[in-house]
C-alpha cells in the first residue's frame, strides 16, 4: 500500500505529463475514489463550509458520449477534505462555476484508468518509484484503508 509521501511522489512524477494527471492521483488516493468517480465530480460537490467531498455520481465515456451514474453502492457518500488534497481542491475549485467538472484530461475529456496507464507509463512509473505492480485502483484502497485507521 502506497504511503500519502508515495502518493505525493506518484502524483508529482505524473504532473511531468500533465498536471490532470497528478490531481487525479491526488484525489484517487485521498478522497479513496474510483477513477469513474473522479471523473463524475463537480466543483460544487466539494464542500468548504462542512469539510467534505459528496462522492454521488460516477461518469464513464460511451458511445453516446459521458453517461453519469450513481456511485457503485448506489449511495452517495461523504469524504472528509484532508490537508494532502486541501491545496489540489482549492486551485480546481476556485472562480470556477458550480456545476463544472471538477477534473478533466489534457484534452478535456475524462480521465479513464486506461488513460492514466498509457499517458504516464504507469507501469513503468512506479517501478521506477520502487512500487513496482501498484495499479491505479491501488490508490483509491490506499485511501480507504487510510480513512478507517
């Protein structure tokens, strides 16, 4: 399991690629969401005054373009704001509208897992960190296991 220092050193080597690419192991890791959740969140599901994130949607690409569904466990959950991805939030959050995505790629799309892989070299990224065999959904379990500690 990546610590939060790993997971700062992932996204920092990410950022070389593009910098969605770091916020997305940034909030992947810290909010201990999956990628299609990433991908669903709005500026105004983070939550300054209360602390938190509000996970209540997951968005995948189609062929009909983005479909946007209800999380996995089909309920919407609360994500304390911790201080590694307060700064991440506060630059994607800041003068930006409501209801804009939160993250989006270099392109403008979502960011998929297969993405991820392919932009960064993943594989080969994190064996050069010394994590060899560590996925992107790693980072959300990281995170989860984080949070019940």
């Amino acid at each position: 399991m990546p610590s939060p220092a790993d997971v700062v050193w992932i996204a920092a080597a990410c950022a070389e690629v593009h910098q969605s690419y770091s916020d997305h192991v940034m909030l992947s890791a810290f909010l201990a969401a999956r990628t299609s959740e990433v991908a669903g969140l709005l500026v105004r599901d983070v939550d300054w005054e209360n602390g938190v994130v509000v996970i209540e949607r997951q968005c995948f690409p189609g062929t009909g373009g983005l479909s946007a569904k209800a999380p996995k466990g089909r309920r919407a959950r609360l994500v304390p704001i911790i201080d590694p991805v307060a700064p991440v939030l506060r630059r994607l959050t800041t003068q930006r509208r409501r209801n804009a995505p939160l993250l989006r790629g270099p392109r403008g799309g979502v960011i998929t897992t297969a993405a991820l892989r392919n932009a960064t070299g993943w594989d080969e990224l994190v064996a050069s960190l010394g994590l060899p065999g560590l996925r992107r959904h790693d980072l959300r379990h990281a995170g989860a296991t984080r949070g019940l500690l």
